[in-house]
C-alpha cells in the first residue's frame, strides 16, 4: 500500500490551501468551493498529499493550544534557516529550532492559523527522493 493523504479539519480550508501553495510549494490537486470546502494539494514530487476540509464545524481542533509534538506536518528542508525566515514572514510563528545530537535540524513553527509544520534538515535522510 502507498500512503496517498492526511485529512486536517480546520476552519480556513481554501487560505490553509493557499497559503501552503504560496508558501511551501505544494499545488491544488482538487478542491470543493462549498461545504465541506475540501482542499487537496500535493507536494512536489505529486506522490502525497493533505487534505484541509471545515467538517463538522464544532469539532475543528484547536490545533494552536495542542503541544506540536501531538500532531504535525513535517517538511524536508535544504535551507531550514532560509525556510523558516521565508515562512515566519508570511504569517508563521516559531516555536523551536532544535539540533539532535546526530546533527539533524528540526525547526518547529505554526502556520497563521496553528497548526503545527515542521522543517527538517536530516543527518541522515529517511526518504528515497
């Protein structure tokens, strides 16, 4: 099996998508512009994506007030300095910038609306690119 997405209820679907667009380098795949406004969009190499959806409006997380640690969207990053001045400009906020005694970087910040995206830098990277 492939992992094709990760579900996110959240109350902006369509600024969440956008921003993530703008920001991050992901791209709309498919989007609803009416309930459950759902937006998908995929990173670049077009092999996964998130999906930000408003459904059901009462149970949306507050993701601000949740340890980052509970949940995250993590992000391979080449520059996480770089990154992480780019993304705090554009609305994010840091929460910690971390080096592991391996020496991977993993700068932790939320996006304008909480939830928590990580920038990783890897000793050693997990992922075949």
């Amino acid at each position: 099996m492939k992992l094709e997405h990760v579900a996110l209820n959240v109350a902006a679907p369509a600024q969440a998508a956008e921003w993530y667009v703008k920001n991050l380098g992901m791209n709309i795949v498919h989007q609803r512009d009416s309930a459950p406004f759902v937006h998908f969009i995929a990173d670049e190499s077009g092999q996964i994506c998130i999906e930000f959806y408003y459904d059901p409006p009462d149970q949306v997380p507050n993701y601000a007030e949740m340890d980052p640690l509970l949940l995250h969207i993590a992000f391979v990053s080449n520059d996480p300095t770089l990154d992480q001045e780019k993304l705090i400009a554009a609305g994010a906020t840091l929460v910690s910038d971390k080096t592991t005694p391996e020496g991977t970087r993993l700068v932790m910040l939320r996006d304008p609306w909480g939830l928590p995206l990580q920038l990783c830098k890897r000793s050693k990277p997990m992922l075949r690119v």
